[in-house]
C-alpha cells in the first residue's frame, strides 16, 4: 500500500465550496479500484490548510491506473479549481500500520472458509434455507469477496460482481422477517466461532457491528415497495465503526 499525503491551503472565504467540491470527487474516487480509503482533513490552527489522505493499492497502481482511468477524469473535474492552492503533493511508504480487519481475520482464505462452512448449515436450515435454495453454488465465495472487501481487503466483489448497488438488488423483493435476519446473523457467529475467526474483543466487536448493521440494510431493502437505485459506493467497515464515503449520509 501507499499513501499519498496532498495539503491544501484554501482561502477562508472558499472552503465551504471547497469541502463540498471533495464530497462529490468522493463517489469516483472511491469507486478506483486502485483507492483503498480517503479522508480530507482541516487544521484546527491555521483553518487554511487541509491535508487530504489517500490510501493507494500502490503508487503506480495511482500514477499508471488510476490517473488514466473515467473515475479520475470525474474526481478531477470537481477539484480542478483547487489545484492550484497545492502545498505539497507526495507518497509516502507505510512503515507500521494498524491491520485491516481483512488481515486480522485471516484474509481470503478465512472468509472462504467461513462461507462454505456457513452455506453449508444454511442448506439444513428450516428457517433460511428456503431463501437459498436455488443459490449459485459459487455464491459462498461472492459473499465471502463481498465481506472481504468491506473489511479492507481487495476490491474484488466492486469490479467483478458490481458493487454496492449488486448487493441491494440481490435482496430487493425478498420480503425477509426480522426473525430470519436476527437467525442468519447468529448462525453466522455460530459458525465463525466453529471455524476459528479470531475471538479478540476488538474483532468480534467489529465483526457482530457489521453483522446489525449489514442484516439491518438487507432487511429494510427486501420489504416490498423498495428500490434498489443507489449510487453509493461500498462501506468499508472498520475498527469499531463504519467508513462511509465522505460527506454520504
């Protein structure tokens, strides 16, 4: 990974549109699969200066793809006009830095595990097996590339399977009950437990919030009447809290 550090220093009277500017450069930035996070930072001392955060999958990846790329030509025409209040633009190399929860848990090969193992109680299941009864058998590893991704590993569910806006319509029409999303995610946990998923209070704690909040979403669009026209990009879950693109709601 690597991480392109870009400070800004914007007059007082334009950082309102500057900020908003970023807010919409976010949607195509975050769609690259070449960015793995972003965040844009304003000095608390000098409310001039901004520093804005990209984390890259590597600097050619940035340089050689992603500035050669649609998602750059829309990132660029909403910040072109800031260009020019440029202090420093540079990459930097992670020396030591705090593992994804991908890493943590183990990466592909655990979230595989975790699915097939999963899928394979859910086909027995009288309550949720019915919903995946005809489900693709490739679908354990869909889901486990889609929980990877979330989790900070490759972007793999967002440039072979569609994204965010794949995964809503996935559920719409579904009609689930809370009895089935509250059942799905503790079979879930039952079966991280029987695999071997870390146990760390921090993990866990990351791993059961995805589950509320991801059943929860996958709940609500399922109900009748829901549509699945969505542009946001994928969350991407952290430790302890939800990174949504910035400036989403």
């Amino acid at each position: 990974m690597t991480v392109e550090y870009i400070r800004y220093r914007i007059a007082l009277d334009q950082t309102a549109a500057f900020e908003e500017a970023y807010r919409r450069a976010a949607k195509p930035l975050l769609a690259s699969p070449f960015c793995r996070d972003y965040e844009l930072s304003r000095c608390e001392e000098d409310p001039e200066s901004y520093i804005l955060r990209i984390i890259w999958t590597s600097t050619a990846d940035h340089v050689e793809g992603f500035r050669a790329s649609k998602e750059f030509q829309e990132f660029f025409a909403e910040i072109k006009d800031y260009v020019s209040a440029i202090e420093e633009m540079r990459h930097y190399h992670q020396v030591n830095k705090v593992p994804s929860l991908y890493e943590w848990a183990g990466g592909a090969a655990a979230f595989e595990k975790l699915f097939t193992e999963f899928y394979t109680r859910v086909a027995d299941d009288p309550l949720i097996g019915p919903l995946f009864a005809t489900m693709d058998p490739e679908h354990p590893k869909h889901v486990a590339a889609w929980l990877g991704e979330v989790f900070g590993g490759p972007k793999a569910y967002s440039s072979e399977r569609g994204g965010h806006q794949h995964m809503i319509s996935r559920h719409l029409g579904k009609a689930l009950t809370e009895q089935q999303r509250r059942h799905w995610m503790n079979l879930l946990i039952d079966t991280a437990d029987a695999i071997g998923l870390p146990t760390d209070p921090d993990f866990r704690s990351a791993f059961v919030g995805y589950l509320e909040w991801g059943t929860r979403m996958a709940l609500t669009y399922s109900q009748p009447g829901m549509s699945g026209t969505t542009n946001e990009p994928m969350p991407t879950w952290g430790w302890g809290e939800l990174h949504r693109p910035y400036g989403t709601s």
